[in-house]
C-alpha cells in the first residue's frame, strides 16, 4: 500500500534541514512546468536579484517558524 501524503510529510519533515531543501528542489523540478525563455529570464534575474540583497545586507531574513506563527495570529 503506497504511503500517504502525510506519512510522506511527516517522514521528510524528519530529515535535516539540507536534505529537505534537497528533496523540495527535486520536487519542484518534477512538476516541470512550461516557461518561456523570457519567463524564465526575469525569474533568474529576480531570484539573482533577491540573493543579492540578503547577502549584502540589505535584508534581513525571517526565519520561516516566525512568519508562519505571525500568519497564524492574523487569521486566529
């Protein structure tokens, strides 16, 4: 009997912090989602762009705990 999409969840959410980021990316790839090269042009350069400001400093990140329990306290 296959595995339940919790199981899965709660199995991965299991694993370090690495092999989850890991397993999301593979994830992610395999919905393959058409993108045109322009799309996907301004995407990487977004995404570059975003990098940048949190290396330099000029963001700061939130850690994603901290943002989830402020989003629980808006809805209640």
């Amino acid at each position: 009997m296959p595995l339940t999409i919790e199981q899965i969840t709660s199995e991965a959410m299991q694993l370090p912090v690495s092999s989850r980021a890991e397993l999301a990316e593979k994830l992610v790839e395999s919905l393959d989602f058409p993108v045109d090269d322009e799309t996907g042009r301004a995407w990487t350069a977004e995404a570059l762009r975003r990098r940048d400001e949190v290396r330099s400093g000029r963001v700061q990140t939130i850690p994603g705990e901290q943002v989830l329990a402020e989003i629980r306290q808006m809805v209640g």
